[in-house]
C-alpha cells in the first residue's frame, strides 16, 4: 500500500488546530502512527516478536479520520516497532504540531535514560514517554533505585509518563507514584484488567487504589481487549469500568483509541459512540470532560 499525500490544502489544513468548543473538544490520548518508509524509520523492536506494520498508519492517514470523525487533537504514541527511537513521533509533530503531541519510548535499562529523556523533551519536542512493563513480567524495573533518575528528571522537565502495565505491577507504579508526586502519571487501557463476573477483582483492585494520588489519571480505553465476548458495548467490563469511573472521577478518565485505518479493532465513530451513548454510568456533564477537556489540562499543544 502507498503511503498517503495529503493534498496542500489538507496540508494547510492540517497546520492550524481543530476549532472546538470547550464542550465538544475531542481529544485522542493513545494513538499509534508509523510510517512504510523502513529505511528513513528502521524497526528495531526490542523483542522480536514485533514486527513492523505492513498497513498504512502514517500520521497523514490519522489526519483524514480526525477531519471526518470530528477529533481535533490527538496525543501520538510511538509503536513498538521502532523501539528507543522516536524519530518518527519526533518528525510528526514538527509537521502538525497544532495537531499533535508525542510520546516516545525509552529504555528502562539504559543508565543514562533520563538524560535521553531530556534530549526528547528539550531537542525533539516530545511531551513525555510511554513506560511498558506489560512486555516483562518477569521483571521489577520500573520502581528500580536505577530509575529513580528518570523519574526525578521527568518532574524537572513537567513530562508525563503513560504507563502499560499489567494488574500485578500496579503496586510498582503506586511506589514510584509515592516518591514522585510532580510527576504526571497516565495509566493505559484500564490497567489492562482481566474481567471476571463480579467483584472483588483480587489484583484489579491496585489500580483502584491509586485513585488516591492527584497526580494519577486513566485512559478508559480497549474494552474490547480486555472483554472475553469481544461483543459491542463490551457489557462484560462495564462493572470494572463503573469501579473506575466511582474510584477515580470523571476528571481523571480519558478517551483515546489506540491504531490507525484498518489496523484499529473497532472503527473511530464506534469508539467516540461508546463513550458518548454506550457507558450507561457517563453522565452528560462528564462526556466532555472524558472526550477532551481533562485532556487538555495534561498536555500542551502549540497555538
């Protein structure tokens, strides 16, 4: 498939930010782009399993779907294919940077990750990075004294961390949540739980916990990941959803989606549909706020 050319009036376009209302702001908090040029944007993933997207997903294919779904912002998220290099979330945002903000990935075991941290916020633009322990469970890094660095660097640079991470590391980021109180802290996909039938949720629970630190937010996104029917509106994790929902707020939820085009699980006017019709615990006042408006009190986009 050929990448897609925006044409210069999309490109005009594209350069000046969404127009929207407070209360129909639409923010996308997880979107993954990446480009079908592997020589100028190599993969290099860390496990070798990942392998590079055969699919268009470039950001100029996103920019499409926010013109015709009415999404005005979005935050990029650099897929795992590229692994430790963020050029290509780097290059996005420099194109649209009224359009986008980026998070790259970075190496927990990397020594000197936190002045590469500063090289991606102060050189590159990056508004903060995505951490993923979900790919080592066999692992305690990301509460590791060696990172502590990484951390404290994060908070002088007011860069935000999104987190993937599985149920039973919750009480890892809640020690680092702990020591680092000024860091800004998005925790993915619900904390990717795994849906039983009822209540208690046994590990699920950590998350509901950091409900308590203000510096803590959740992306109420992948339902249908994490639901066992795969069947819209994922009825199955509507009860852990309504745990999140009372637990922390609907100021600290956050829409967002997750791939681009005909890699995207469920198309994007069925994401926008389940938050705006289809959580029967959403109140009208709260939309808004999830869609967009808490959005855009953690990240900054140019004007």
């Amino acid at each position: 498939m050929q990448p897609i050319d925006l044409s210069r009036r999309d490109l005009l376009l594209a350069s000046a930010a969404f127009v929207a209302a407070p209360d129909s702001l639409v923010i996308d908090t997880h979107m993954h782009a990446w480009s079908l040029d592997l020589k100028r944007y190599p993969a290099k993933p860390p496990e070798p399993n990942v392998k590079p997207q055969s699919e268009e997903g470039s950001a100029e294919r996103y920019i499409q779907e926010m013109k015709q779904d009415k999404v005005d912002l979005a935050v990029l998220v650099s897929p795992r294919q590229y692994g430790w290099d963020n050029r290509y979330i780097a290059d996005c945002i420099r194109r649209y940077p009224r359009l986008f903000v980026g998070h790259g990935l970075i190496d927990p075991h990397d020594p000197d990750n936190a002045k590469v941290l500063e090289r991606e916020v102060r050189r590159n633009g990056l508004a903060g990075m995505r951490l993923s322990p979900i790919y080592h469970p066999k692992e305690q890094w990301l509460n590791a004294k060696e990172n502590h660095a990484l951390w404290r660097k994060a908070g002088d640079l007011g860069a935000v961390f999104n987190v993937f991470l599985a149920a039973p590391q919750c009480s890892q980021l809640e020690d680092m949540v702990q020591r680092f109180p000024n860091v800004r802290i998005v925790v993915d996909h619900l904390g990717r739980p795994e849906i039983i039938a009822r209540p208690p949720w046994a590990e699920d629970v950590s998350l509901l916990r950091l409900a308590s630190y203000p510096n803590v937010w959740v992306k109420f996104t992948e339902l249908y990941t994490a639901s066992k029917t795969k069947v819209y509106p994922y009825k199955d994790v509507q009860p852990f959803g309504q745990a999140v929902y009372d637990a922390f707020g609907p100021k600290r939820l956050l829409f967002g989606t997750g791939m681009v085009a005909t890699t995207r699980r469920i198309p994007l006017a069925d994401e926008l549909r389940l938050v705006r019709e289809d959580i029967p615990y959403f109140t009208a006042a709260d939309k808004p706020l999830i869609l967009g408006r808490n959005a855009a009190g953690i990240w900054k986009w140019k004007t």
